[in-house]
C-alpha cells in the first residue's frame, strides 16, 4: 500500500482533476506554460535572425572575395561594380528617392542600347572600323584600326559590361595591328585611338593598352617634325612620310593640330618618356608667340612658318576642340601653376567668344556666330554645342560674379541647343543652323550623323548646377534617337531631320560619346567624377594628375634651339575631318 500511495502521490500533479480542485495552482501552472512558450519563441526568433544575418554577411564576404580573384587576376572591376559591390548600404539609399530610381530606370535604357549597338558590331562589323547597320556590314573609315572597338573600351567598362569588355580586350590583345599602309588623320587616330586606348588603361590598370597607345603614338610621332613645330594632319602608319590635305592649300588645320595634348602629356606621364609632351606642348609655344588679343585664331595654319592664314574663326568645325584643349590641359595638371598658361590663354579666347555672341529675334536665342575678316556669319554649327559645356566647365576658375555670369551664358547657349534638336519634325539636330532678323534658326545642313555635343553640354550642366532639367533634356534626346535611328542592326543616322530619311552609318562616336555621356547623365557623381577626371574631345576619360613641372621646353626640329616660355597654352573642339 505504501509503494501504491507513493506512486499516486507523484502521478497526481499530471491528472486534471489535481488542479480543477486548487485553481490558484491551475492558475500558476498556466502563468509558468505562458512565460515558457514566449522564452522559447523567442529563442527561435532570435536563433532564426542571426542566421538570417550570418547568411547575408557570407554573402559579403563571397562577393568581396570574387571581387579580390578578379582584381588579383588582372580582370580589373567596372566602375559601376566598384561603386556599388561593396557599398550596399549606399546603393540602397541611392536607389530609396523617386528621382533616383527615375535615374536607374532611364539609365538602364541607356545601357540597353549601347548593348544593341555593340551587339550589332560584333556581329556584322567586328574589327572594322564602323558598322553599317542596313547592309549589315564593317567598313575601314580610319584604315582598320577598329576604331568603334577601341572608343568603346570604355563605355563598355563603365557600364559594368565584363563579358563584351573582354572580347574586346582579346581582340586588342591577339588582332589590333598598326603597321597599315594607310594614310590616317593624326587628329582622328590621337582622339579616338591613343585617347581610347590610354582612358582604359586608366580605368583597368592592364598594361596591354598603355603598350598599345604608345605603338600608336610612336607611328604618329614624325607628322611634328616641320619647321614650326605645327605638325601635318595626315601620317602613313607603316612608312611615317606626313603630308596636308590637298583641300588646305597645304595648310593645317587649327583643331587637329591643337587637339593632340591632353592624350600625348599623359602618354609622357605614364611611360615616363617626355617626347610627347614636348611635341605637343611644342605647338602651344608657337602659337603662343602671336596670340591675339582676342584668343580667336583662324582655322588654316601655315605648318612652315607657324602663322595663320586668313581663313574662318569658329568654335564650330576646324576649330572648335583647340579651344576646348586649352581648359582641359589646366584641368588635367590639376589646375597648377604649371599650367596657368593655359587657363590665361583660354581666358583669352573667352573674351573673343563674347564677341561672337548674338540673339535671335524674337525668341532672344542666343548662339555663337563665325567670322571671316571683319565679318560676321550668323550660323552656328552643332559641333559648335560643346561650348556650354565647356564654359560651365571653366566657370569655376573666375571670381564668383564672373562665374555665373559665364555660367548663366552656358545655359543659354544650351537652351538654344536644344531648340536645335526641338525645331525640327524627328526632335534631332541638323549639323548647322542659321539665324536670320524675325526667324529663331532654320536648319541649313539638314543631315544627323548621331552627334555628342549637345547631350555632353547637359552632362556638365547637370553636374555643376543639379538643375534636373538637363536631365530631362537629354532623355528627351535620346527618346528621339530611339524612336529615329534605331534599326534591327545598330543604330543610323538620318540624311535629313525634316523627313526622317536615314542613312546607312553607325559613327564609332556615337558609342564613345553619345551613349556614354547620356548614361553618365542618369548616373551618380560618384561615377567618373570630374575633379579626378577629365575627358577629351572623344569623351575618353584620362585622369587628372597634377603638375608641379615647369613649363616643358621644346626643341624645334629644324634649328635645335630650346624655348622655355611660360605663357603657352592649348585649345581643343570636336570636328571629325572626314565629316
């Protein structure tokens, strides 16, 4: 009986009626399930978040790693993934405003398109210099050099498109070959090939394309040796005999042969070897020596003596990129004393644009007239476009009234620009414009050959105001280039903005410049940001490095004598002499 008592004494706490008859401890048993349940859920939650969190920390640490082989392979990292793999933070409070993700939207139709028109390349053109999208086929405009293969190099990287840069890589590894008997234009193969070249190489680190600049610039190289030190526009790849072109008079022209700087210095900085820097800088000596006092130099150059000839002033065609390299040289030093002769000489041709400033009737645009002599030619071209750009560029070096009032007449100059593009039934640009009394502008030469200058002037605006109007300007662009030009094949220029009419050419420019800029334009500041880069007038991005060097001498060719002046500058624009 007692081993019976004993056993229903400890069986007793699990039988119901136990506790029906003592609700205080009924009432104490369900407080301890309560504080019990919760204890363990808890438990679990917290076991459940940890891991979630370990889970996502791995997932760091993975990608950080694959990130570290592909730098530790020599694969180098797009800017776009250096921006954004391991600030995931920072991303995602990029991507939390309406207007950013506004931007990502708008910049993935961006990239969109690049990947249509590379694809295009790669499938009918592939290391021909330019595709023609309705025949589907490649053609050699620059000799075979794979002219819109190198000047997307870039794109390509900064758009974070690895697989289709290293193709491209490989072919410039095993295919590119510059021993060509071809006779090439130095400024077309110095912007688009020496400074495509060098930008990614700037961007990647790889070596490859730093060799590769300077085989090309060597074979350049001879088209100095003149008397002036003004080189010739035109050079033999393989046998290096230089010449003018027959339509010149033998003269050269001030934009291709003040256009070569800011590509040649950094070649000198990053081989080392000064012989192309002083070629270069050679030619601001010279044209130095009579500089007027307005900065505006006609467009024809005698290569003998160094003096002009009595030719068209312009900041469009011919002209236009000298103008430009004189801001860009004293920004790429890193606006040093250096290279204040620079900024004193475009200081200079500022105040001779002033004079070409004029306004329509009756909507007051204003645009940016030539001049012949004493004479004013009321046309402007769309190369011309790049000044807004470049005058809110160098804005930045005047005292703070002149720097709006220069920044005020970039934004102008913008607006007409982009009336330019507004004016006609397609929304593209005709390559030039005329301003008569009572009429706004008319287009003159009514074709559209998928041109940068506009879309890059809104580039800068927007980066140095935020004003976002830019932004919208340059989407509507681009909307117009989709709906216009985009074929099965690429993308095409039109033979006439009224009709829509196209053409059959896809220019290596429109990967290098339009695409870029207009992607750049829907990305952050972050991306290739312009106080540690600068782009030349191919829209290849070469690094800022700062110059504390004095004011390189020069040798002439002819007579030995060395020069050592310290007021000597540059000028660059964007016409494409084959245009």
């Amino acid at each position: 009986m007692a081993r019976s008592r004993s056993s229903w004494s400890r069986w007793r706490y699990i039988n119901p009626a136990y506790f029906l008859k003592r609700p205080k401890r009924l009432a104490s048993l369900f407080l301890v399930f309560v504080f019990a349940t919760f204890f363990f859920w808890d438990r679990h939650t917290l076991l459940r978040d940890h891991q979630e969190e370990i889970s996502k920390l791995e997932e760091k640490v993975t990608r950080l790693r694959n990130l570290l082989e592909e730098l530790k392979n020599g694969g180098g990292m797009s800017v776009e993934k250096m921006k954004y793999s391991g600030e995931g933070g920072h991303a995602v409070k990029y991507m939390d405003s309406p207007d950013n993700i506004l931007d990502a939207q708008r910049r993935e139709k961006v990239k969109d398109a690049m990947l249509h028109a590379w694809s295009s390349y790669e499938k009918y053109a592939w290391g021909h210099d330019e595709l023609q999208p309705q025949t589907k086929n490649g053609v050699d405009s620059f000799g075979g050099l794979g002219a819109t293969l190198i000047d997307s190099l870039d794109t390509l990287y900064i758009m974070g498109l690895d697989e289709q840069f290293q193709r491209a890589r490989e072919w410039v590894a095993n295919s590119l070959d510059f021993n060509k008997n071809y006779d090439a234009s130095v400024f077309e193969t110095t912007i688009r090939v020496v400074g495509g070249l060098l930008s990614t190489y700037d961007l990647s680190g790889d070596k490859l394309f730093l060799d590769k600049a300077q085989d090309i610039a060597d074979r350049l190289l001879p088209a100095w040796n003149t008397e002036s030190g003004i080189p010739y526009n035109i050079i033999n790849l393989a046998h290096g005999n230089p010449h003018n072109p027959g339509w010149t008079g033998g003269d050269s022209i001030l934009a291709d042969s003040g256009t070569e700087q800011l590509e040649f210095i950094a070649l000198s900085q990053r081989t080392g070897n000064p012989k192309y820097q002083q070629k270069v800088e050679n030619v601001i000596l010279e044209l130095n020596k009579n500089f007027p006092d307005d900065g505006l130099l006609p467009i024809y150059i005698n290569p003998h003596k160094g003096t002009t000839s009595y030719s068209t002033i312009t900041f469009g065609a011919m002209g236009d990129s000298f103008y430009e390299y004189l801001l860009k040289a004293w920004i790429q030093g890193n606006r040093t004393a250096a290279v204040s002769h620079y900024r004193k000489m475009w200081e200079t041709s500022i105040k001779g644009l002033l004079s070409l400033v004029r306004r329509t009737t009756p909507s007051s645009f204003a645009y940016l007239c030539e001049k012949m002599g004493s004479s004013l030619n009321d046309k402007m071209d769309e190369l011309a476009c790049f000044a807004p750009g470049m005058l809110a560029l160098g804005s930045s070096g005047y005292s703070p009234d002149e720097a709006q009032k220069f920044l005020s007449l970039a934004e102008e100059l913008a607006w007409t620009c982009y009336n330019f593009y507004q004016s006609t039934p397609t929304k593209l640009a005709g390559e030039n414009y005329f301003f008569n009394d009572g009429q706004d502008m008319s287009v003159g030469t009514s074709w559209n050959i998928l041109r940068p200058e506009t879309v890059e002037s809104l580039f800068y605006l927007w980066r140095l105001t935020g004003n976002k109007t830019y932004q919208e300007w340059g989407w509507n662009i681009f909307q117009a280039f989709e709906k216009n030009s985009r074929v099965e094949s690429g993308y095409v220029g039109l033979k006439d903005v009224n009709t829509g009419v196209k053409d059959n050419m896809m220019q290596s420019f429109f990967l290098a410049e339009t695409l870029k800029y207009l992607y750049l334009l829907f990305s952050p500041s972050s991306v290739i940001p312009l106080d540690e880069w600068v782009f030349n007038t191919e829209a290849h991005p070469i690094k800022i490095v700062t110059r504390n060097d004095r004011a390189v001498s020069s040798v002439r060719s002819g007579g030995g004598q060395e020069s050592d002046r310290q007021s000597r500058t540059r000028k660059e624009g964007r016409f494409r002499t084959h245009h």
